[in-house]
C-alpha cells in the first residue's frame, strides 16, 4: 500500500517538474501528457482557460485525438460549451461513462460535435482553481464507455489543482504581455501623432507668417497707393471720370488680390457648395494659365457623403487634394487629372490620380506636403497610400465609412 502511494506520489512530482520552465499551454500540456497517461488513461485530454480579458469565452489546448475545439486556439463562448455549467461553478465536477448518452452533453445550443466526431464516450472534467475562483478546466475523455471512475476522477482533481496556478501564471503573463504591447503601441502612434501635429502646426506657422507677407506687400502697397491716389483727387478742385475709373479699377484689383488670399487660407467654397465644388474650383486654379491644358475632372459616387461629415474632416480631405492636385501640377507634366470619391463599405475612398510622368522612387517619402497629407490622415483616422498603378500616379485617402464615430485625439484639435 505505502509503495503505491509513494509510485503515485512521484507521479504527482514528475507532473509538478514537468510544468517547470515551460513558457507556453501546449508545452505545459504536452510536457505532463505521458505522466497523466500513466495515471489515467485517456485517449483525449485538454485544458479550457477562461479568457481573463473576456470572461463570457474561453479557449482549448489539447493532446492526444485533434479536434476542432482546440483548432487555431480560437475563443468560443462559454454559453455554447458542454461544460460551460462547471465552468460557470454550478457544478463541482463532472464524471460521464458515456457523453454520447448523458444529458449533461446535449443541451441546446452547445458545441459537442467533436464529442461524437472524436468518437468521446467516457469523460472527466476537473475545475481549475486559483483563490476558489474558476478559471479553467482540465478534461479527459475515452473512446470506452465506463472506463473512469471515482478514483480516477480524484487523481484528475489532484492533477488539476497542481497545474491550476501554473495555467492561470501564464494566462496573467500573456494578458501582461499583450497589454504591455497594446500600451507600446498606442504610446507609439500618440508620439507619431504628437510630432505629426507638431510639424503640421509648423508648417501652418510658415503659411501664417506667408499670409502676414501678402497681406502687407501685397494688400497694403495697393491700398496705400491708392490711397494717395484719393489725396492727391481730394486736392483738386475738378475730378474726371477717367480718374475716379482709375480708383474704382484699383479698388476691384485690391478687392480681387484679398478674395484670392482669402480663399486660400480657407476654402470658402468647400462651406457654401460641397467637397466636389471645392475640389473643382481648386483644380481650376491650379491648372489655370498651364500649357498644353490639362484636363480635369471630380467624380462623387457617394451621394456627397463626406458633405455630411465634421468641418474638420471636410477641411482635412479638400487640403490633402489641394496639396496632391498641386504636386501633380507642379511636377507630374501630366494631361489628366482625376479626383474620384468612392464609397466601399466601411470606408470612403478619395483618389487623385494624374497621367503624368514617373515620379522618382523616393517621391513618397518624407517633404513637408506629403508630411502634412500623411498627418491630416492620421488626424482623422484615415489611411493615405502613394501608388503608381498602370502608368497612373496615384495619392489615395481612406477615411473611415462611420465619419461621426472616429473622435480626434482632444490634444491635437488645435492643429486644424
């Protein structure tokens, strides 16, 4: 009898080494599989965790006959488990002779195809324990009937209880590890977008002190001068029509040079007609006094979904089209220029695309305009690719197809 106990006893002792050091559940399982064979013959057996991050799902690993219940390690919901009442605690255990006939494995709803797939009848399933709370179980199953009894479902509970804190160490240390990376991540892409928002607000900066520029040599010197056209008028006792002409003309000049300004500091056209007016009139402009002309055209195939969306992604998609219909113009020396706005389920398509020449290899990476298109994409949760496709240069802006529910970052609202 004490040599029974001491046999059994060393194979409590191999299990509990066997676990050592191993980093991963299907090491562990594999590593305690023969011992547990020893113990308790099984032709199936694997380990349900329950998911710390979703406690409504759990996941299998398993050894001995491949079922799809440990397939890709892929979470379920535990409401559609055949033991999904020992998970939940409602029972302590449970020891079937034959799961084809019992109850227990035959409720609506559950997932025990590889019961019968796997040709399962007898069955043990042992809770994992940490601090008296469930977090898993271990389940041994054979193709006899009957072939488990009281005995072997008291060695199954030892066996559980000894690899129950190692399990839950290593599902905490995974849900560690993920979190960790999840935060290094998300640290990532706030610092990407912290430096994004700073060069843009640079780069505003230099547009601010380009307008003060205008303003003051251009707006100012044609104010002043006339100005002292009016003075010099003012003095004469007689005034001809040809001279007041001269100031009217001037006035509407002046006039003209500030709507100009104006418009680009802020699209006024985007407000009052829509994304599609704002991106003609810009390519008019842009392609205005050019020889040979180029062609253009804007294509909505939306219903003028994107007119809908918050002003700042409105301004933010007209400015990222701005600035790619001026590099085409600037440096493609292309003939055609098409902008298309394409709606592709979860997500709305902007694509400018010109046919002008190659641009080098290294055209996409880092200047200050593409810097500014990738950050405004960034900004609004969307995408932005650069492509040559079919001898088309093509900037690309994908934005999410929810518009309203893709919150900017409160931190870098002041960059627009």
């Amino acid at each position: 009898m004490q040599s029974r106990i001491d046999h059994t006893l060393d194979r409590y002792l191999s299990i509990s080494r066997a676990v050592a050091g191993q980093m991963d559940f299907k090491a562990v399982l594999h590593q305690i599989a023969g011992e547990v064979q020893n113990m308790v013959p099984y032709d199936h057996m694997d380990v349900a965790i329950i998911s710390p991050d979703n406690t409504d799902c759990h996941v299998s690993v398993e050894v001995g006959v491949a079922t799809t219940w440990g397939k890709d390690h892929e979470l379920r919901p535990i409401r559609e488990s055949p033991i999904r009442d020992l998970l939940a605690g409602d029972l302590e255990y449970i020891l079937s002779g034959d799961a084809w006939e019992d109850p227990v494995f035959h409720l609506t709803g559950d997932y025990s195809a590889p019961i019968f797939e796997a040709d399962l009848h007898s069955r043990i399933h042992a809770p994992l324990l940490v601090h008296g709370k469930i977090h898993g179980s271990l389940n041994i199953s054979s193709h006899q009937k009957n072939a488990y009894d009281k005995d072997d479902l008291a060695v199954a509970k030892n066996i559980a209880d000894l690899i129950s804190p190692y399990f839950y160490a290593l599902s905490m240390g995974e849900r560690a590890r993920m979190l960790a990376l999840s935060e290094g991540s998300a640290r990532g892409r706030e610092e990407a977008l912290r430096s994004g928002a700073l060069r843009l607000t640079e780069g505003m900066e230099f547009q601010r002190r380009r307008l003060g520029m205008e303003l003051h040599d251009q707006t100012l010197g044609d104010l002043s001068r006339i100005y002292r056209q009016i003075t010099t008028l003012s003095r004469r006792s007689r005034v001809s029509a040809v001279e007041i002409a001269g100031v009217g003309d001037a006035i509407g000049q002046c006039m003209a040079e500030l709507r100009r300004i104006i418009e680009n500091a802020k699209p006024g056209v985007l407000d009052l007609f829509g994304l599609q007016q704002a991106i003609e009139a810009q390519l008019e402009q842009s392609v205005e006094g050019i020889a040979p002309k180029i062609a253009y055209s804007v294509t909505d195939d939306t219903g003028g979904s994107l007119d809908r969306a918050p002003e700042m992604l409105r301004t933010s998609v007209f400015r990222v089209c701005q600035e790619a219909v001026n590099n085409a113009v600037r440096h493609g020396r292309c003939r055609n220029l098409n902008v298309t706005i394409a709606n592709n389920g979860d997500s709305i398509d902007v694509a400018i695309s010109n046919d002008g020449i190659e641009p080098p290899k290294n055209w996409a990476q880092s200047t200050r305009g593409i810097d500014n298109m990738r950050v405004r994409a960034a900004l609004i949760s969307g995408r932005i690719s650069f492509q040559r496709l079919n001898e088309l240069t093509v900037v690309r802006l994908t934005v999410p197809g929810s518009l309203g529910d893709n919150p900017v970052p409160q931190l870098l609202t002041e960059a627009f």
